[in-house]
C-alpha cells in the first residue's frame, strides 16, 4: 500500500511556496505565449490581408512595427535596415572597444552595435 502523501512529498512551508511560485512562473508564461501567439495571428492576418488586396507590405506600419520591435515613426528605410540586420546570418563575433562584450559580426554588416552598452564598433565582414 502507498504512503500517505504527506510522506512522499514534503509539505513545509518554504517546499510550498517554491511549488506555488512554480505554478505561478507557469501561469505567467503561458499568458505571455498566449499574447506572443495572438501578436503572431495578427501579423499573419495582415500579411494575408494585404496579398488579396494586392497591397505592398509595409514594415513600419501596425501591426508589423510592433512585432519587429520598432519604435513609433520609424521609417520604411530604417524599418527594413532592421530588419536586414535581425536575419543577417552570423560570421563571427568581435570584442567591443568599450566594454570587451562579444558582439555578433553579422554578414554585409559593417557597422555593428553593442547589445550591452550601445557602443558603436565597425567590423571588416
């Protein structure tokens, strides 16, 4: 026969509140996912939108702009530079002059910024 269930698990009060913490992290990601995923539909929504109406898809505009992260008034231009240099395919990293943090050296990108500082380094790649 099992044992009780207090012997198999301990019931203390800190075991208790690491569980409920748990339980709590994992509700909080599941409600992030759930608004990552629905952020997800309307970009989808959109880009379907615009191909049957055979309009041009414009970067930085909603709800694009907020999926990629892009701040209020960005323009075309800056919009698709950003989004070049999210999906430029990584060729090594380089040691920023300001703070030696390994920065990513990004293909066809010369002109790379410091994600722990904001320092500007130019690479040769």
């Amino acid at each position: 026969m099992p044992e009780p269930f207090s012997r198999q698990h301990p019931t203390d009060a800190a075991t208790l509140r690491a569980m409920s913490q748990g339980v709590a992290d994992n509700m909080l990601s599941a409600a992030e996912l759930r608004l990552a995923l629905d952020a997800l539909q309307r970009v989808v929504l959109h880009m379907v939108h615009c191909q049957v109406r055979g309009e041009p898809l414009a970067l930085h505009e909603e709800p694009l702009r907020s999926w990629l992260g892009l701040p209020a008034g960005v323009t075309p231009e800056e919009a698709a530079d950003r989004l070049h240099r999210s999906q430029a395919r990584v060729i090594g990293r380089s040691a920023c002059p300001a703070c030696g943090a390994q920065v990513q050296d990004k293909e066809g990108i010369t002109d790379e910024v410091c994600p722990w500082c904001g320092a500007m380094l130019a690479t040769q790649r």
